[in-house]
C-alpha cells in the first residue's frame, strides 16, 4: 500500500509498504480522513524536540472498522465510524492504573513516537477506537484535537457559573475554548492575532476577546469580570511571558492550566501564588472518558466543528502540497482525504 512518509525535516516521500497484520485486540481499519496538527507542522519543519526521521505522522484520525474479533470487539463491527485515541499506553504502568492512561509513563503517540496514520490501512488496538456512526470522517477526525482541550477544560473542574481565560486561540485553545461554552461558562480568549479573535467573536460566538498585547489588557479583563479576576485561567500558547502571566491574571482562590507546553522553565512570585492560594495544574493528551464526552457534545450540535475545516488536501497530493497548504493565511484545520 501507498504510505507517506515525512522522510526528513521539509521531504514527504511517497512510499511502498506491506499491508498491516490484524494483531491480538486489535482491528484493522481504513483511514478515511487525518486532521493536520500543530505538532505535524513542527516536525515537517524540524522543530518538534525527540522526533525520529522518517516518521509516518497523522494522529487525529477518523476511521473505518474493516476487520475485528468478533470475540472481542467491545462492542464494535465492521463498517463502524470511529474516531481514534491515538495514545498508546501500557495498561499495567502505575499511571494506567490510576485511570490516567494519557500520561502512562511509557506513552507513545501513534504519528509522533510511533507511526501514525497517513497511510490506507492501519491495525489498532479494539479500546482505541471510539465509535460515533451519527458523525462524518471529518468530524471524527476531529475529537481528538477537540479532547485535548476539553481535558484541560476537566482538569480545571470549570462550572457553568464561573468565568474563564483563555490565552491563545489556535486549535489547541479553540477545543477548550468550545468545551467551555458547551458546559455553559462565560469564556473571554485573548491572543494577538486580531483575524484568530474576530473568528472567536464571529463564528465561535465567545463572549469576549482581548488583544493580549494591548496596554490596558489587564483593566479591560479587570472591567469584563466585574472588578475581579477569572476564576480560571488557561494557557493555550506555550508561550513563556503568558504563560508565567497567568499568575497575575487568576482571581484568588483560582486555578490555572498549562495546555501549552513550554520546552524551558517556568518562575512565578511565589508570594503572589501563596496570596491567592492559586493551583496550578498541566494537562497533557486526553483519557477515554473525555473522547466519549466530546463525541456526545459534537453529535448533539454543542460542538460545531464545521468552521475549523478551512483546508482540504487528498494524502496522495501531501508530498507536494502540504508546504504550500500550512502557510495559507486563515488556516485553522486543514483536512487530509484519503
Ligand atoms: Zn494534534
């Protein structure tokens, strides 16, 4: 079969490659569509740190079931529509155990550690797959871009009454930016691309934005929480000034999240964060629980992922178009057909 391969940093080659073997509690399943993600960018352009060349990327995956035991299929048949939870742990690590299978200390990422899924057929395994026959391939490709910012909306224990932050409004933030209006929150994004924000405001219908390099960013946030702070705080950047603004940013009694991730350290007045009795917390990747959730938002209109499909591209067309798609301006999601 037909696999693209990111061969070095800029070089997709197109490659021959044997047919996947059905392996135990596994299914065989075809690829129909792949979201395109911050981190396939990063690595087609070599900056993605303790990345292995060649890779097969492609993580955020909407797939059909073509093969699976049927004494072991949790559930599922062939010809099922699933999404796919490509973070493949071992179930027996102390994480694992402790329900947190999206940090298992021995996490591989299928098209980041491992290779992924730009390629016709793949073998998964059975507890990976998420099923949603209510919703298309583009949908289902992308839960999982959408999980990884619910789980941050989770690890915050964000209500309906309360007020959120949200510092960057790429996809990253855009998924947690959704999952907190599906719960009811008043949501404020801030970011510095004035054309990201006027989407959040038109389309996404945020309650308000903020340039985060404005002079009088923080009275105006002071002004929109009525002379407060909000109670949560999410960075979705990775970026290290807004990232260790947060601290100043958070109401006392808040919470902070780090989605972004910051390959440096962090420092903080730890005054400042014993005043305000702030707890900080990372989230990384999603659990099983959270895919279930996003799908059920998605299927009932709560989550409406149609205007973060901006680009369309067929995998055959990767090699020579991938380079030229990523840097259009206005790119939010571009969609791989397969
Ligand atoms: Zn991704």
């Amino acid at each position: 079969m037909k696999t693209i391969q990111l061969a070095t940093p800029g070089a997709f080659a197109s490659i021959e490659e044997p047919e996947p073997q059905r392996g135990d509690n596994e299914a065989l399943v075809r690829v129909r569509r792949i979201g395109v993600c911050g981190t396939d960018i990063h690595a087609f352009h070599g900056r993605q740190p303790f990345f292995d060349y060649p890779r097969v990327l492609g993580h955020e995956l909407g797939v059909e079931i073509l093969e699976i035991d049927a004494d072991n299929a949790a559930g599922l048949q062939v010809g099922d529509r699933c999404s796919v939870e490509p973070y493949l742990n071992d179930n027996d690590s102390p994480a694992s155990r402790i329900g947190k299978s999206n940090c298992c200390e021995q996490l591989e990422v299928l098209g980041v550690h491992t290779d992924g899924g730009m390629r016709p057929l793949l073998s998964l395994p059975v507890e990976k797959l998420h099923k949603a026959n209510e919703l298309t391939y583009d949908q289902l490709a992308l839960i999982e871009t959408i999980c990884i910012g619910a789980h941050g909306i989770e690890r915050s224990g964000l209500t309906a009454n309360e007020t959120i932050l949200v510092l960057g409004s790429g996809p990253i933030g855009l998924g947690a930016i959704q999952f907190a209006l599906s719960l009811g929150s008043r949501v404020i994004v801030a970011d510095i691309n004035e054309e990201r924000l006027a989407f959040c405001r038109d389309t996404i219908k945020v309650h308000h934005t903020l340039k985060a390099d404005a002079p009088d960013f923080e009275s105006r946030l002071t002004e929109l929480c009525d002379g407060a702070l909000p109670q949560v705080v999410l960075d979705a950047t990775g970026n290290r000034f807004s990232m260790q603004r947060t601290f100043s940013l958070t109401a006392h009694g808040g919470r902070i999240v780090f989605l972004g991730l910051l390959k440096g350290e962090i420092a903080f007045d730890d005054p400042n964060f014993h005043k305000r009795e702030l707890t900080l917390m990372a989230s990384r990747n999603a659990t099983p629980d959270t895919f279930k959730k996003v799908i059920d938002a998605v299927k009932s209109g709560a989550i409406d992922t149609k205007p973060w499909m901006t680009h369309r591209l067929a995998l055959e067309d990767v090699p020579d178009q991938f380079e030229s798609t990523i840097a259009e301006p206005g790119l939010i999601k571009a969609i791989i057909e397969v």
